[in-house]
C-alpha cells in the first residue's frame, strides 16, 4: 500500500525499541548478528520481482547476504532518543538495494543512564512478533559465546508452506475477495482526507500504570476490543471538532496465526486480519461498543473469513496496488481506512535482560499511510503499558495527538508512570 506514496517518499518502517538500564556492546550485537546471518540469510534479503510480477524474498549471491548495518548513535536524555527514533521512522528502507533490517545502539550518555537497542525494518519483512523472536535469538547467540544455541538443525524461521492445491486455496481467497467488495457500502474518510501535503513520520510514546481502581476491570480493558471501542471515542471526538462527515468507522485488525504458547516464525508476516466495522455515534457506550466488536470478531472466525483473508494475502505477491484496489469500490476516492489500531501484547518476559543488561521497557513504532495519517497502538512490559501514536504530519496535529493519547488514557483508568 505504500507505494500509492513512493513519490512522497514516505518510509514502511517497523521499529522495535528496546530501553535498557545501562550501556550496550555495539561489538557484541554485530558478533551475534554476523553468526545469525551465517545460519539464516533473510536479514539480508533484497525484494524482487519473478516471476509474473510476483514479490518475492531473495537471498542469494554474496551481496544479497551482506549482513544489515548495525550503527551507534550517542543522544541526550529522553528527547534525544525520540529524535534519533524519528529519523530511523523516516529514513526510507529501499528492500531491492539494501538489506530490510537496521539494527541501532543507542548510548545516553551520563546525562541518561539508559541505552536503547532499536531494530528498524521494512514492515513486509516480519510482524512484531516477529521482531521479538529475531532479538531472542540474537541475545541467545550471545549468551551462547556467539555460537548459535540450536545445534546442526536450525529452527524453522519462515511459514511453513501452503501445501493445498492452488485450485483450492483460489476457492477460498475469493470468498475474501468477495467480502472485502461489501466491507464499505459508503466510503470511509480519515484525518488524512481532503489533505495534498504531507510531512514526515512523527510518534508519540508514554508509559502507563493502572489505578487501583481501574485493576477488577483488568480482564475487560486488555481486549482489543475494548480498546479499540476506546479508540473510536477519541476519533470520534476528532471527526466531530474537523468537521469530518460522520461515515462509518473502518479499520484492519490484525490477527496472529501462530499457533498458541509457540513463538512461531520470525520472517514472512504471520497476521490476518480482521475488518472492524462501527459507526462514530456508538462510541459513546463503550462497554456496549466492545461487546458488539467481539460479536464480529467471533462470526469472521466462525464464518471462516479470518482464514480466507489470510489465504487472500498469498495472492496479493501477484497483483498491482492499482488493480488491488480496483477491485474495491470504497477505495475508488483514495481511501482504505478510517485509522490504524493494533495491541502487539506482552513484550517477553524471556527477554527481561538483553544483551547483558536489564530491560526496562520495549515498544513498537510503525510507520502509517497519509491516508489514514495516524494509527493508536498498545503493548505492556514489565508492569507497564505503552501507549504509542504514529501519524504523518499534515493528517493531524500535535495537539489532536495529545488530546487522543488523554482520551484513551482516561479511559484505560492509567495513571502516568513518573
């Protein structure tokens, strides 16, 4: 979908930060890296195109498997690492030139005691959970004496392939198809509509408690459901103070096919996605909203559309952005979706110390589209959750931000972490 923006030049970066107590040993990452790459190529990949235009990973030749860069920056207390995370947001990963994975240590100095390992990478290369399960080998390799902890048989790092007749699986990512055409009777609209000029990537981060009192309705409010629902209040608020005609809400909501208690591949997206649908007056019941948001989650999967979307994506290496959305008649004005929202859940608790030191906290930042401009993602660690607000400039502002973020965080019954 990016690449309806190539000539705005805006990134598809994925980032993993990883915070640390302490300095981090550039020369250890690059040690473990280098050994990785020797059992597993895919880090560096290049993007092709064969055959009949289908997109494919390549990792083949000497230069293919040239391992990613792994780089130092030194920064200044907590808006120097948000700046130097900026520019790695910003800083546009070409897959067909370059390697998909940067890897950056970043070193606080004495006027921040902390450091931050940040993994960015072109966001088709893996999901988040892939990115964890990458940086748990990599920090395995190193508590190995740089020797990869498998053995001679490594661990499968990619999907295991769709054996089904091709006959069969067409069968099945038509009824996608054919749910995909119905989604949206009337178009939707975003932040980003009506908007020419776009800036660059911004995000916002900040770390939560729960209140005491917020901690019976624990089980409720960690569905992302409920904070979905919680989400569309904020945006609601925002579509009634721009003006924004009051269409209804769409958005993907991503589902991970591995299998549960597994870690599961780390390359090659293991997501489906689940469309959510709602209208701006329901977000004023939450409780109610998160009810009938469940409701359609469970009919997709029982309906079998989950599984059909993801066998639907298989098919998608093959097809132009262009004749993609050709297909789909709410997209005929340049609109996908409303906004982006996600929960990436728990970081591990296996990875409580990272490369020798303590982690004290990790979250995600992906990149989104102009259209929808801006996307509400969550994650806990430690204790705590992250609440974190990608947008593009130009969609929305700093202030609309700001006032989203306390509109959720009011509602999840949060408590700033000092």
């Amino acid at each position: 979908m990016h690449a309806r923006w190539k000539r705005a030049g805006h990134s598809n970066n994925a980032l993993m930060i990883v915070q640390c107590d302490g300095p981090l040993a550039r020369d250890r990452v690059e040690r473990a890296l280098d050994a990785f790459v020797a059992r597993c190529p895919w880090p560096g990949a290049r993007l092709r195109r064969f055959p009949l235009g289908k997109l494919h990973w390549a990792a083949s030749g000497r230069a293919d498997r040239a391992r990613p860069r792994v780089r130092h920056a030194a920064v200044s207390g907590v808006d120097g690492l948000h700046r130097e995370l900026e520019v790695e947001l910003n800083a546009v990963i070409d897959p067909r030139r370059e390697p998909p994975l940067r890897i950056l240590v970043v070193d606080g100095g004495p006027s921040w005691a902390r450091s931050a390992l940040v993994l960015t990478w072109f966001h088709p290369l893996m999901d988040p959970r892939g990115g964890q399960n990458l940086l748990a080998y990599l920090d395995s390799i190193d508590r190995h004496g740089g020797r990869p902890p498998w053995g001679a048989e490594a661990p499968a790092f990619t999907p295991a392939v769709d054996r089904r007749p091709l006959k069969e699986r067409g069968r099945v990512a038509r009824r996608s198809l054919e749910h995909m055409k119905t989604l949206s009777p009337i178009p939707p609209v975003s932040p980003g509509t009506g908007r020419v000029a776009f800036g660059g990537l911004r995000f916002w981060q900040e770390r939560f408690a729960e209140r005491e009192t917020s901690r019976a309705n624990r089980h409720a409010t960690r569905e992302i459901t409920w904070r979905l629902a919680l989400v569309g209040r904020a945006m609601a608020d925002l579509w009634k103070r721009r003006g924004l005609p009051e269409r209804p809400f769409l958005l993907p909501i991503s589902v991970d096919l591995r299998p549960k208690g597994e870690a599961g591949p780390v390359f090659g997206n293991m997501l489906a996605f689940h469309f959510a649908r709602f209208d701006p007056a329901e977000t004023g019941d939450v409780p109610a909203l998160a009810t009938s948001l469940r409701r359609q989650l469970t009919d997709a999967v029982r309906d079998g559309l989950i599984e059909a979307n993801a066998t639907a994506m298989e098919f998608l290496h093959y097809r132009p952005v262009s004749r993609m959305l050709n297909a789909l008649p709410w997209t005929s004005g340049g609109e996908t979706f409303s906004f982006n929202c996600a929960d990436i859940g728990e970081f591990p608790g296996a990875l409580d110390r990272c490369f020798g030191r303590r982690v004290v906290n990790a979250y995600h930042v992906p990149a989104v589209m102009p259209k929808p401009g801006i996307g509400v993602f969550f994650n806990w660690c430690g204790g705590g959750n992250n609440l974190v607000v990608s947008w593009v400039e130009g969609a929305v502002t700093e202030d609309e931000v700001d006032r989203i973020a306390e509109i959720v965080r009011e509602g999840m019954g949060w408590v700033r972490v000092p």
